[in-house]
C-alpha cells in the first residue's frame, strides 16, 4: 500500500499526460481502486486547489481520502517537535504544517511515501529537511519514493 503526495501526482499530471498515456492512467486508477493507493485529504485537497482536473480523475477512481485521526495528528506533534518547530515557525526551506500531516498519514497507515520533493544533501538545521529527509529520520522511519521509482517498482509494461 502506498500513500501519495500532492508532488507526485501533479508531477504524473503534468508529465505523463492522460491523452498521451492512458495506460499509466488506467493502471492508477485500478491501484486507487482496489485501495492500494491512497492521499490524506491534505494532499488531496492541495492536488484540488492546484489542478482540479487531476483532483475530478481522482474522484471519479474513487481515491480513499484518509482524514487526519488523532493517532495521525499525535504522530504529526512528534514530528514538528523532533524538527524543533515553535508554533507555526516553518522554516520556508523545510517541511509545511500539511507535509507533516502527510508523512503522519504515511506512518499511521503504515504505507510507503510517494513524494516527489527534492532535496540535495542535508541541511544544517532540521526545520530545513523537506519530506524525504523527514522521512530518513530513524524516529520516522518511513520509505519514500518518487513517482518514477514507484512506476519502476510496478513491473507494469504500458
């Protein structure tokens, strides 16, 4: 099972157009179908906000929507301790209140991260890690992936 964030379906959104790729397309939505990948509501709602097409397909696959639980929410206070985050003091180089809320998920769920962020080399404080650094932690402990690594891990011919 895997979790996905907002970059990495707007990453396949953009980049592997439905017209172009319709068995990309066909093969996630069968995925999503029989729940094999999902997005916290945080994500979705970004991927809503951002491109609402790619949110519509979602829907009309039926994506779980995973809402925030009080076990994510917990797991997402350690989090933003663990990174020494006072309050709403999100570093702009670093992780957002949603990212942590998504690797929560991830966590909780006990899926792998589907991410696209980037982030070369680790920063020097880490209010500045983005998700896959977060992730790396050993109190986080969760695998994270790109879109292409988890299209790769399919095997899928298309």
């Amino acid at each position: 099972m895997a979790t996905i964030d907002a970059s990495s379906i707007i990453y396949a959104w953009d980049n592997y157009p439905i017209e172009q790729f319709p068995k990309v397309w066909e093969w996630l939505c069968e995925e999503i179908g029989n729940q094999i990948l999902t997005i916290s509501k945080v994500a979705f709602d970004e991927v809503k906000t951002k491109v609402p097409e790619c949110a519509t397909w979602m829907n009309d696959c039926k994506i779980e929507k995973i809402d925030i639980t009080s076990d994510i929410l917990k797991f997402a206070l350690d989090i933003h301790e663990l990174l020494g985050i006072e309050g709403d003091d999100y570093h702009p180089k670093g992780v957002g209140e949603n990212d942590i809320i998504i690797i929560a998920t991830a966590k909780v769920m006990e899926t792998i991260l589907i991410s696209n962020e980037k982030q070369l080399g680790l920063p020097d404080i880490k209010k500045k890690y983005k998700i896959p650094n977060v992730c790396r932690l050993s109190e986080v402990d969760i695998e994270c992936i790109d879109f292409l690594e988890y299209l790769k891990r399919s095997k899928r011919v298309f």
